[in-house]
C-alpha cells in the first residue's frame, strides 16, 4: 500500500495520533469530491508540522542554551564570567568541559584526580599522574608506618614480612636500590584490587596495576616506570627535570594525526565480549556495543571455525553499535538494530511483522537480504544486490535490487532505474538513479565505497540536508579511509573545471593523478599528488587547481596551474609552477615557481607564501617570486620562518633492545611536531596555533592549555610536565611472563 512520506517529525507524530479508522479512510476512502486514498489528511497535518518543528526546535535550543554541556559557543563568555572561570581550552569541546567542571575542580584543588580531570577534558588526551616526590630517593626514617601490602595490592596478601627477599616487595618501603631479581612493569588487573587502575591504551580501555613496585624497570622513563632516582636540577622539559619533588609528572600518548591504528581484528566469542564489548539487555533487545576507540573487526564465530559467518541466536532482539564483520552476519528470527556496521553479507530471515526486522543507521553492505520483513535504511549504503520487500528508506545508495515490485518509501535516495516508476505501491520522492563514482580496484568494503570528485552532484549532495547519500553521509571525520591503489596513467582523475565533491578525510597512500579539473581536499594525505592541468578565468588570471586544506603530502606537483595550500605540511618536495600557500611547512624543497604572465604590472602577486616554514636554502629566483626577498637580494621572511620543524621520534623496544624510529607515511604519528620543535612554527600561524596539517587539532595549543589550567589548581611551587609516552599505546598483557602475542596497538 503506497503511503505518503512525512516531512515533519511532528506532523507524522500528530497523523500516527489519530484513529486508525481515520487514518484507514485517508488512503482507502474519498468523501464527497475528494479523490478516493489521496492522503489529504496526512499532507494536510504535514504542512502544520513544518510551522511545529520549528517551534518545537525553538524551544528546545533555548533549553540547551541554559546549560553549559549543551549551550552554543557564543554563550560559553557569559558562563565563564558568572562561574568566575578562566577558559584557556582552544577548542569548543575543551571549552564547554572547562564551565561543565568548573565548581567541582574548585571544591577538589590540589588534588591528583582534579589534575588528571583537567587533562583529559581540557586536552583531550589520556593522562597518567605521577607525584615527583614519589620519584625521589628518600632516607628511611625509624617509626615510619608502613601500610598493609593487601591494602595496596591484593596479590600482596601473602608477603612474610619476616623473610628479607619477601618484604622487599612491599611497595610502601621507600627502597631507592631497584631489585635486581623481578622486573617491574604494568600488567591487566581485576577490577577489584586495590591496585587496579583504568586507562585507555591506544582507545583500548583497560584496569592495569603495576607489578614488583620495586624491580627493575622494563620501560625506563615511561608511565609504568616507579623507580626511584636522584634530584633532577634542570629545567623541566619532555626529557629532564622529572625526578624533583616540586614536579607533577603527567604522561600522555603521542598524538597519531591523520593515520588511525589498524583495526582490532578478533573472533566473536566470550573473551571479545568481555574485554572489547559492551553487553547489555535493555527491555528486550540485546545491545553490544564497541567499547574502545578502535575499529573492530569481527571475522569469525570462534577460533576453531573456518566459516566467515556470525550467526545471532534466532528469537531474539539485538543492537549492534560500531562494529564491523569481515563476512556474513545472520538472524534467522528476531529483529535486528545496526548503527555503525559495516558487514559483507546480512541475511535477517524474519517473518514479516508490524516493527521492523531491520534497522540499519549508518551502515555499509556489500549484500544485503531481508526475508519478507520491513527494512528501515537510514543513511545506508548497499553495494551489490539488495534482496528486499518492504522497505523505508533516506539518504541511502541502492545499488541493485532484486525485486523491483518492492513497497514501502524511498527517499532521498540513490536508486536502480527499475523503481523509478508509478507504481502505486511504493513512494518514491527525491531520489536519482544516476550511477556513482565509487574508487575502484580497492580492497576493503569502505575503501570501494568512497566516491570519486567526479561523482554526480545529485549523489554527493542528494541527501535530505544537502550532503553526501549513502554510509558517508555524516563524513569520515575520524574515521579516515585508506585508498591502497594508485590513480595514474589511464586511471588518473577527470574532474569538473570548476566544483566537484571535495574529498574529506581519506588517506592516499599511492600515486595519486589528476588529468583534468579542480581537486579540492580537506583533512587528507596523499603519498604523492601529481596536478597536470591549468585553468584561468576570463581575464587570464590562472584560478587553483589545487585547493587543500589541512592535508600533509610526501611529494606535491603542480606542474601547470596554480596550488592554493592552507594548513599543509609537505614533507619533501614541492613541485609547482604557481602557489599560494598560508600557515603551511614546507619541511623539504620548493621548486620551479615561476612568475605569472598576467599581464600586470605586478606579475607576481599571484605567488603568496605567508605564515609558513620555507625551506632555508630557497632558491634566491623563487624566494623573489615568493615575495620573501627584499630589493637587496636577502631573504626576509617576515610572517613566515626559517626554523628546522622537528617532528615525533618513538621509543620501542625490539628483540630486548631500545630502537628509535620515526613514523613514515601511513603509520600513526606521521609528521606530528615534536614539543621540542622551535615555537616560531608550534605556534606561528597567523590565529596563534601550529603551522602545518594538524592545525585544526590544536596538539600543542592543547598542551600548553593543560598546563597553565593545572597550574592553576596545583599547590603553590608545584610544575607540571606533560611527557609524551610510546608505552600508553601498548596493551598490558594478562601477567607479566606471558607468551601469547599481545596487541601493542601500534599501526
């Protein structure tokens, strides 16, 4: 039965509030010179529920503005000032935490919870504490209480006090000599030891405690370092002056820039459930839920299963929220809830009922079949066959269907040519059936599933509010794709001369082509981008054919046109003929910039770099084009610098031995500035933040926020030092002699 598509939210609440025999004679009967099922009723409550859902969206931002966790930005000032709060936080998140925690930070000053809070709301950044007075060498005096070893570590309950190579091991002894004989590090934890404490190890949350308080460390200088050692004199920095009783020393994760970890790939048995997923029943329907902040990819039932395929006990409800299957998921009866999934195959074989059998909010499928139930499909996106009967969907992409008699309401939607028709059993409004641009010749599902620039607009923004139908219709912004393949010779790129879909969030990590048009990107990295294509306006004036914004390139070429660069980082070469480039690094060469024949009297003022770092052995002929070279043939930055940018280099431990490595392209923590680089580029951009890709995500404004909002709320003398660490990245294991491989969640 064909029935009308509600615009409003309101207006389809106040029809479904209705009679039912009203509702039954709107689409079934027509009264007197109303034309028999032609839903007036329904269109007329849904043209008054445009006029109530804006009322209805009045009214609850008002309420959301009189609290400071939902307010707008705008308001946060006018809290601060009546909270008397000082808001140092860069982005709006840190912010609205800073007026959130205001009162209770004030009623907690002083203590180590209220330090750690500040990190991690202000900086959003995991932290662990350490007290540098407990890192400090101290005399044993006599009389000093030493507290039960049970009441700081329930595995401590059978030390013999009374037997010298047992009450070593008491942790509340001041012993300053490491012993030699066990080695100390942290290990996974029950939750009920004293001991126990829980962090988040590279977005894996786990209770850890640490092991042999006074053995040798595994990892000097790292979280799960206590040894105790002389008075560090020096300055405190990232590397000296963290052993001094005036020091709170504060260890965080490096930042992983654009390259997200590798996704956790585990079997869906009782261990998974138990450390990586969250299980609750709620009324009826089974909830699992990814508790980290990882991908989590499911590939089989169990170890001992050779089959793809997670089947879901039949008879019952589930919700399953942000986690992926490698191969087949599969219901036989029940009603199933998806959000966040991407999955090969789904198979529900419900029998049809009122409800829906599946729903399914942000998800991806190669194949997807639905017995003979209702499939609700919001923002969805099915790259082959689509077995259905009865469906409603928005904002989705249908790439094939098997049955084009289907019923229900589409909208919005990319669709197959067989359903754009009248027929009266479905609705169909808003919807194309123009093909996407998918990139191909791509492994995984999400990766096949990103569309090209030149994709058709009314796919990249056919969605109800304008954006991109389909998976990505709320944007990979943290969630980034990897494209493996190369885009060159025949498979470079053809774009629209002007417009396009800009490319967000999404990792090249080959060659990447442009024949023709303009390629607009934000928020990606590309291996190496390679730009053959000029364009100019009416009046000759070349326009970009480049336009990036917050992206990091290996290698850029611009061989023709012009490359318009705002909070990039180039990490090698530079290759363009004309650039226009604003708080950017360019940590290798610039090259072949040449003046523009406009016709003007000043030629070059087509060619900018500002607020950058520029290489310090620049051409003396580009650095002129470049507007960085006075009449006097020397090389004046002015707003931009010549400072050498020093990026992240990690400690890792391999084979028993230390190993120092700095990120290449792909791996998390590629071209993330070090503390230790010069301020004039950790803080050179024309707004006062870092120059380069990561900009819009604040690291070091971020630290330096941290620690002038714990200096406030720290006792009079104390300084903190925010270290970064490798080893908050690294899963303890189960015991501290394990075998078994364990995740490091490295990429």
């Amino acid at each position: 039965m064909k029935k009308h598509a509600f615009d409003s939210r309101l207006g389809e609440q106040l029809y479904q509030l209705l009679p039912e025999v009203y509702r039954t004679r709107d689409k079934t009967a027509g009264q007197g010179s109303v034309t028999a099922g032609d839903e007036s009723l329904a269109r007329y409550l849904d043209a008054h529920g445009h006029m109530l859902d804006l009322i209805h969206s009045t009214l609850k931002q008002q309420l959301d503005d009189a609290l400071p966790e939902s307010c707008q930005d705008w308001l946060l000032p006018y809290f601060a000032q009546l909270l008397a709060a000082n808001i140092v936080s860069p982005d709006s998140e840190g912010k609205h935490a800073e007026i959130k925690h205001a009162v209770s930070w004030r009623q907690r000053k002083g203590t180590l919870k209220c330090a750690e809070e500040i990190a991690e709301a202000v900086g959003q950044m995991e932290v662990e504490i350490q007290e540098g007075w407990k890192r400090v060498a101290m005399t044993p005096r006599v009389g000093m209480p030493i507290i039960p070893a049970k009441a700081l570590d329930s595995t401590l309950n059978n030390i013999d006090m009374s037997v010298p190579s047992e009450a070593v091991r008491h942790p509340s002894l001041p012993v300053a000599m490491v012993d030699l004989r066990q080695p100390s590090r942290s290990v996974e934890a029950q939750p009920s030891n004293p001991a126990a404490r829980v962090s988040s190890f590279g977005g894996v949350k786990q209770t850890w405690r640490q092991v042999n308080a006074h053995g040798v460390p595994c990892f000097p200088g790292s979280f799960d370092d206590i040894s105790r050692r002389t008075v560090d004199m020096r300055t405190p920095d990232t590397a000296n002056g963290h052993y001094h009783h005036k020091r709170l020393l504060a260890y965080v994760p490096p930042p992983t820039g654009l390259f997200p970890y590798d996704p956790l790939i585990r079997t869906w048995d009782e261990a998974l459930q138990k450390k990586l997923i969250e299980v609750k029943l709620e009324s009826d329907v089974l909830v699992y839920s990814n508790s980290t902040k990882r991908i989590l990819l499911i590939h089989k039932t169990s170890a001992g299963d050779l089959k793809d395929k997670v089947e879901l006990e039949a008879g019952k409800n589930y919700r399953i929220d942000n986690i992926h299957f490698s191969g087949k998921l599969l219901l036989k009866d029940g009603q199933l809830e998806l959000s966040r999934v991407e999955v090969k195959k789904v198979q529900v074989n419900t029998f049809s009922t009122d409800k829906p059998v599946l729903t399914a909010d942000n998800c991806l499928f190669n194949e997807l079949s639905v017995g003979k139930g209702i499939a609700e499909l919001d923002s969805c996106t099915v790259r082959d066959m689509a077995y259905l009967k009865d469906v409603d969907v928005i904002d989705s992409i249908l790439m094939k269907i098997s049955d084009p008699e289907i019923f229900g309401t589409i909208q919005y939607s990319r669709i197959p040519e067989s359903l754009n028709n009248n027929s009266d059993k479905r609705t169909v409004e808003d919807c194309t059936s123009d093909d996407p641009v998918f990139f191909k010749k791509q492994i995984e599902l999400a990766a096949r599933s990103v569309l090209s620039p030149n994709t058709p607009q009314s796919i990249y923004a056919g969605a109800s509010d304008g954006g991109e139908m389909g998976f990505f219709h709320h944007g990979r912004k943290g969630r980034p794709v990897r494209i493996i393949k190369d885009f060159t010779g025949t498979s470079a790129l053809n774009l629209p001369t002007i417009g396009g879909y800009p490319l967000n969030d999404v990792v090249f990590e080959g060659k990447l082509a442009v024949a023709s048009g303009t390629l607009e990107l934000v928020r990606s990295a590309v291996k190496s981008l390679i730009v053959d294509t000029a364009l100019s306006n009416d009046t000759n004036v070349a326009i970009p054919v480049l336009d990036a914004k917050n992206c990091l390139f290996n290698n850029l070429t611009v061989s023709l046109g012009l490359a318009r660069l705002e909070y990039c980082t180039v990490m090698d070469k530079a290759d363009c003929k004309l650039l226009q480039a604003s708080d950017c690094i360019f940590a290798g060469s610039i090259t072949s910039v040449t003046k523009p024949n406009t016709g003007m009297q000043s030629p070059s003022f087509l060619n900018c770099v500002r607020y950058s770092k520029i290489p310090d052995d620049l051409d003396p002929g580009i650095a002129k084009v470049l507007r960085v070279m006075n009449e006097s043939n020397k090389i004046t930055p002015g707003s931009n610098t010549m400072e050498t940018p020093v990026f992240n280099q990690f400690d890792y431990c391999k084979n028993g031995e230390y190993e120092e490595w700095t990120a290449v392209f792909g791996e998390p923590g590629y071209g993330v500035l070090n503390p230790s680089a010069p301020d004039a580029i950790r803080f050179g951009a024309e707004d006062g933040g870092e120059m380069g890709v990561y900009h819009h995500k604040y690291y070091n404004l971020k630290a330096e926020a941290v620690l002038d909002k714990m200096r406030e709320f720290l006792p009079v003398g104390i300084e903190p030092v925010l270290i970064q660490d490798t080893r908050l990245l690294h899963i303890p294991p189960e015991k501290i002699n394990s075998e078994e491989p364990i995740d490091n969640g490295e990429g």
